[in-house]
C-alpha cells in the first residue's frame, strides 16, 4: 500500500479548485502539479498564497521568506508573486484547509467503488468532480457555483500562459575534487582548476547541467549518456594530451609494470568506452600499486574469470582474500612436520 497526498489549490473569488493526488510531496512533485493547475485553470494567478512546505519554503519568515530555489525559479516564469501564510496562523490558509476533509471522502468513496483505482484514474475522476458536481453546486460563501463564476468572471483576470511550460530544474550543492570534477546525481562533470576545493550550485535539467560559483554561472555541460562528461579545456596543459588520448594508454602502461594479468583486467574495464570507465580504472591502478605484485596476479585472474563487472571495492576485497590465502599458506609451510619434527623449509630460507 502506498500513501497518498493532495494537492489542493482554490481560487479565493470563484472557489474554484484544482485538486491532485501524488504519493510524493517532495520539490518536483510539488512544482508538477503547479505546472498542470495552471494549465487546468488555463492561465496563472497573480499570487500564490502557500502553506511552509518544505517543498515551496526553506525558511519561513515573516517579512523575507527563504524559498526552496527552484520553486521561486518557477514562480518567476510564469511572473506570478508567492505569499507563504504565516507560521501558526491557520486563518490564512482557511479556504484551502476547509476543502482538506472534502477532498478526502470524495477519494474514499472513489476507492470504495473501485478498489483497483489507479493515480491516474483517482485525478480524471477529481477533476471530473470539481467541473461537474462541486462547481455546479452554490457556494456557501459566494453564493454562486464556483466553475460558472471562475468561466464569467475569474478566468479572463488570469495571466496568460507563458509559451513554454517550465522546464522543472533541481538544485544541488557539490565539492570540486582534485581530479577536477563534481559528481551530482551519479555523474561527474570537470571544471577548471582555479574551481578545487570550492563548494559550487548545480542546477540539473532534464539535458543540462550549470554550475555556479558566488551565483555567477562558470560552466554548462550537456548531460551524458555515460558516467562523465569532460571539457579537455578545463585541465592545464600537461595534463590534456593524457585525457585526450593518452590516459587509459598510461593506465595500461602502469597496469603492465605491476603483472601482465593485471593489464588484461585494466583493458577490460576500459572496454568498450574508455572514458565512462576512466576514474574506476584509475582507482583500481591505485589500489594495486599499495600490494605485492604477485598478489594483484592472483587477484586480477580471479576478477576476469569469476566477474563481469569489476568495481574498486570488489577488487580490494578480492586483494585482501588472496592475501589471507598467501598467510595461511605460508604458517602451513612454517609449521613443524609432525612426523619429522623438522621445520619443513630449509635452513636457508632464514638467512637472508
């Protein structure tokens, strides 16, 4: 079973509304469903008047509210002003908190007649509700229906739509790290040196990535169908032959130097896209150089015959396991043979 939410907006003069079911109320879902009432009313509201969701308010505050960032990024495409109600005030959210409890049995009674209802059929079958039966129906309060008054006399005071619905964008905090790179939601992008070590924004579009620094856009990347996307740009100049041509031939190079084995496991993780892989090869290279030679031997035939995918992780614990191997192989070797009582090596294993 999964919860539900409401959204829940209504017009203060018609009373007209626009209800959504979700099962998530976190910033994009909160920012959707904006997006589909305005396209539900057919035009935009001067001001919003909005509950301290998280969602839509990171702190409230009376005279300088700090809203959530791409919630105030979507408020000014579509110029309308956002008022958050106070804290402890429910008088300000009076008629919006009044359709909560409606709103919650017209759910149940759909659910009672079809227990199999979906998301997508509880929303057609609440819209349905709200233009059909409560719009139709007088106001308590204004004494008209809600829908014929929004048609007569609200609508045409909306703002117009913009041409474009909003692009909904989420934004993220991230370290430059010394290999020149922020990684943000499982995707790393480089940046130029002068940026490492710095805390940076980073604003992610469906297609797109741009970074700030102090506010002021330094960097946008498309993003990749892979793991990194890389501006050879971004590097100083001894740097950009290797990561233009020569990085994972160096990587072989140093996984050669250490067993022959072990370069054959490098060229497999760098096939078949050399770059995707490039910071877990390097890693893995890393690794290997802090063991014996012999050991990333054994360790590196165990990876290419028993795994497909080998990671840093998984390659350390492959290491440490031969490794146990090895010494509990040689205390054998080193013990007393219980039949000869004689150390089973030679006096000159010992003198070194």
């Amino acid at each position: 079973k999964k919860v539900v939410y409401a959204f829940i907006a209504t017009l203060s003069f018609s009373r007209h509304k626009y209800v959504e079911f979700v099962y998530t109320q976190n910033e994009k879902s909160f920012i959707q469903s904006h997006i589909h009432m305005f396209r539900f009313f057919g035009g935009v509201p001067v001001t919003i008047k909005l509950d301290n969701l998280k969602s839509g308010v990171i702190k409230p505050d009376l005279y300088d509210p700090n809203l959530n960032r791409a919630y105030a990024e979507m408020a000014e495409h579509y110029g309308l002003f956002l008022d958050p109600c106070r804290v402890a005030s429910p008088q300000d959210k009076g008629i919006v908190e009044r359709d909560v409890q409606t709103i919650r049995e017209e759910f149940r009674k759909m659910l009672a007649l079809n227990p199999l209802l979906t998301l997508s059929e509880a929303n057609e079958g609440i819209l349905s509700w709200i233009e059909n039966l409560y719009g139709r129906r007088k106001h308590g309060t204004t004494q008209e229906e809600p829908y014929t008054l929004f048609l007569k006399e609200e609508k045409p005071r909306l703002l117009s739509l913009p041409m474009d619905e909003y692009e909904i964008s989420e934004w993220k905090m991230a370290t430059v790290h010394p290999d020149h790179y922020i990684q943000v939601n499982k995707k790393a992008y480089s940046l130029p040196e002068v940026y490492i070590g710095k805390e940076v924004m980073v604003k992610i579009r469906q297609n797109t990535v741009s970074i700030y620094y102090n506010d002021e856009l330094i960097k946008q990347h498309i993003v990749p169908y892979g793991f990194r996307q890389t501006d050879i740009n971004d590097f100083p100049e001894h740097m950009r032959h290797r990561l233009d041509t020569g990085m994972p031939f160096y990587l072989r190079e140093e996984a050669q130097k250490i067993a022959p084995e072990f370069e054959k496991l490098i060229v497999k993780i760098l096939s078949p896209n050399a770059y995707i892989n490039l910071r877990r090869a390097q890693s893995i290279v890393n690794i290997a150089k802090g063991y014996p030679g012999e050991i990333i031997k054994l360790a590196s035939m165990t990876a290419l015959e028993e795994y497909s995918n080998v990671h840093p992780k998984l390659f350390r614990a492959i290491i440490e396991k031969h490794q146990e191997l090895e010494s509990d192989k040689e205390s054998h070797e080193m013990s007393l043979s219980l039949e000869t009582e004689s150390f089973v090596r030679t006096s000159d294993y010992f003198t070194h």
